[in-house]
C-alpha cells in the first residue's frame, strides 16, 4: 500500500485513506451488529447480576417445583421490579450421562427446557451450576472432559448463567486452564450466558478472572448465615476494588438476609456494605416465605441505585477507628454513598469528614434506609450507630 501511495501522490493516497478508513468503519459497524465481534458480550453484566441463588436456604432440597415456586414469588415479591432477574439453580440438580456423554438432570428436575421457559416467560432469566472437576463440591457429576457438551447443553435448555465451582479440581491442574476451556465454551455456544467464577479467590482469581471470560468471581470462601463470617468477608473486600468494573465483578458470595441467623441490623450492615461494595446481590432465602421486614431490606430502591450505578465502581473504606469504619462509593451523578459502619459492642458515634470524601466543606445529606434528607451540614456529618449496624448516607456538595 505505502509504496502505491507514493506514486499516486498526496492527493490520491488521501482518496484511498479517506474510503478507506469508510470501508473499515463499514466493517466494524457490521461485525459489531452481526455479533461477530463478541468476545465477551459487552452488554452483559454491566451492573452486578441481581436475582435469586438456590444454595444458602434450599442446598441439595432443589427442585423443579421449589425454583417455579421462587420465581413466582420474585415476581409477585416486587423484587423484579426493582432488578432482581436471575434464578439460579446450584449444586445438587445433575444426574448421569446418557451414552453419548450428554448431562441429564435428576429426577427432581424432570425438564430442564420447560422449567427455562417457565422462568423466562414469568421475564426472568435462569442459570446453572457445575464444576470443571469430575464431581461438584456436593459430589454431583461435574464437567469434566465435557465443558463443550454441557455449554451446548446448558444453552440448549436456555440457561441464562452459569455457576462454574472449583470443588473436585482442585489439585488437579491448571485452574486458569480450566477456567478458560469453559469461559470458551460458553462463547462457542453463541448464546449470551453470564460467566462466574467459584474458586474462592485461589491464585487471586480476580487477576486473571475476567480475561479468561469470567463477568464475576468469588473473593474468599463460602459465606454463612453468621455475622462474624459475613463480615469478614464483606470488609475483606477493602483493596480489591481496581478489579471490578461494568463486566467483571468481584464476588464477596450471596446474600444470607432473611435465613434467620442475624439481626435486623446485622442484615442492614449485609445489604448496605454488599451494595457500597459493587457486589452481586444474589439472594439466598426462602423469596415465597419472606417476611415484610425481609422484603424492606432486599428491595429499597435507593439502596439498590448504589450498587448498581452505572459507573461501577467498588467502593472501600475510608476511616478505621477500632471497630468503626467508614466506606465510600462514588456515584455518575458526582454524589457519594457513605457507610458508617459500627462493627463493636453498643452503640457509637460514626463521621464522616465531607473532605475524607472529595465534596469540600459544604454538603447535603440523605438517609437512604430512612429515606430522609437530613439538610445541609458543614465540613462533616455524625450519626449514632447501633451495634453491628449502618447508617447509609448519600452525599452531594453543598450549594
Ligand atoms: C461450594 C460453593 C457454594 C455452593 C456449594 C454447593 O461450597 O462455594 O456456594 O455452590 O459449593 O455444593
């Protein structure tokens, strides 16, 4: 081409440059709406997944008729309404191989592709679980030897996600290989099927996570319905979040609210911390036996903004006194969520400096579990924290 150009002169070769570059923005624009262009669907998982996960509440008592029945009830809960869209089903729905190497579920789940449509024609979307390992981490068959045949499968059926559990590979092999054959897998496929990662942040999966196609990836390992455990995980998270970002999602693990083991506070500081965090907010409890405390904490609408505001950043602490922190997450509309967050004994005075969160002297404050504007404060803000709680604060400049 260089030495044509030189021939034609400036003229010409600017001609050529010029439809040139026409042809080639033709192109993309083609291969961009074929789909061709798809590496990782660059529309999937922009905001962190919300929806329902079958483990913490309902573990290996899965089935057909229980994930018909969530489904239900997300819709009629209002959790939809307010961005609650996956089903999840986890460990404990396979059965055998048919003679041709194919995954058939078990008795519990008698059709898969019947139970997707239910889930999608109620607008939701459905996802599934396996392993790169021989055997779940319940012992179920994994997909080892057949990550080609169980992608079709799963996309054959209309799976919307995929739960991919490290459990039986470990030691193994080569974790990142693995990942990667399914994350390829799921592409080969051609249906848009949401990639997560459950290998409890071995090898620092949210290095290489999302390269090898991941949308999200557990940090740590499992979460219970305990504070201590969900708070270790939850603060845990402090300096991971370069890592996520639209598409790619660190994972502190699914919600416990509403299984009983903690107090209303306690779920408070779970959600508001989850949400500040950037997290998946997948829930984990009985959605068609929920109680209206439950509903309240799983469903403010301004509480879920801030996990997922558009800009998606993760947010981390800011102050540490003791067992008083202070975490901030930044906002696309320049405002700031702020959690005061009390991790010790009775209750204490929590503040935020508005400087420690880039808004200057002035600036005006909202309660978003209260739903209440507290007005305009100067230079910072204190609240009464009660123990194992949260104040969640949204914070904008003052004028
Ligand atoms: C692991 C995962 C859990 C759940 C179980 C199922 O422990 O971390 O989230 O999927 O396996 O067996």
């Amino acid at each position: 081409m260089s030495s044509k150009l030189l021939v034609f002169g400036r003229g010409m070769s600017m001609k050529i440059a010029y439809y040139g570059s026409c042809i080639l923005l033709s192109v993309l624009i083609l291969l961009s709406c074929s789909g061709i262009a798809r590496a990782q669907d660059s529309t999937l998982a922009r905001t962190p997944p919300m929806g329902w996960n079958s483990w913490n509440h309902f573990a290996c008592e899965v089935s057909d008729a229980v994930v018909r029945a969530q489904a239900d009830a997300v819709v009629t809960s209002g959790m939809k309404s307010v961005g609650y869209v996956y089903i999840l089903i986890d460990d404990c729905w396979q059965g055998t191989r048919d003679a041709a190497g194919y995954i058939r579920p078990n008795a519990k789940f008698p059709d898969m592709k019947a139970l997707a449509d239910y889930v999608h024609s109620k607008g939701l979307k459905i996802g599934i679980y396996s392993s790169p390992g021989p055997k779940s981490c319940g012992g179920y068959t994994g997909s080892y030897g057949h990550e080609e045949q169980d992608a079709q499968t799963y996309a054959a059926w209309g799976m919307d996600y995929l739960k991919y559990d490290l459990c039986s590979y470990d030691g193994m092999g080569d974790q990142v290989a693995a990942y990667k054959k399914m994350g390829d897998a799921l592409k080969k496929t051609g249906r848009t099927i949401v990639y997560a990662l459950c290998q409890y942040g071995m090898q620092k999966g949210w290095q290489w996570a999302a390269s090898v196609g991941g949308n999200l990836w557990r940090t740590d390992d499992d979460i219970r319905d305990d504070y201590y455990v969900m708070s270790e995980l939850g603060f845990g998270q402090n300096g991971l979040e370069q890592f996520a970002g639209p598409g790619h999602w660190n994972d502190p693990d699914m919600l416990e609210i509403g299984n009983g083991g903690m107090t209303a506070d306690e779920y408070r500081t779970h959600m508001s911390l989850w949400c500040i965090l950037a997290a998946p907010l997948i829930t984990g409890n009985n959605l068609a036996a929920m109680d209206a405390g439950t509903r309240a904490l799983l469903t403010n609408p301004e509480v879920i903004a801030i996990d997922q505001d558009p800009l998606g950043i993760q947010g981390h602490r800011i102050k540490q006194e003791g067992p008083l922190e202070v975490w901030m997450k930044p906002l696309k509309d320049g405002s700031t969520a702020v959690g005061l967050f009390n991790r010790g004994w009775g209750a204490m005075p929590v503040t935020v400096d508005f400087r420690d969160v880039g808004l200057g002297n002035s600036a005006v404050v909202r309660d978003l579990w209260a739903k209440k504007d507290l007005g305009p404060f100067q230079e910072k803000y204190t609240a009464t924290v009660p123990q194992h709680g949260v104040v969640m604060l949204q914070i904008k400049r003052g004028t």
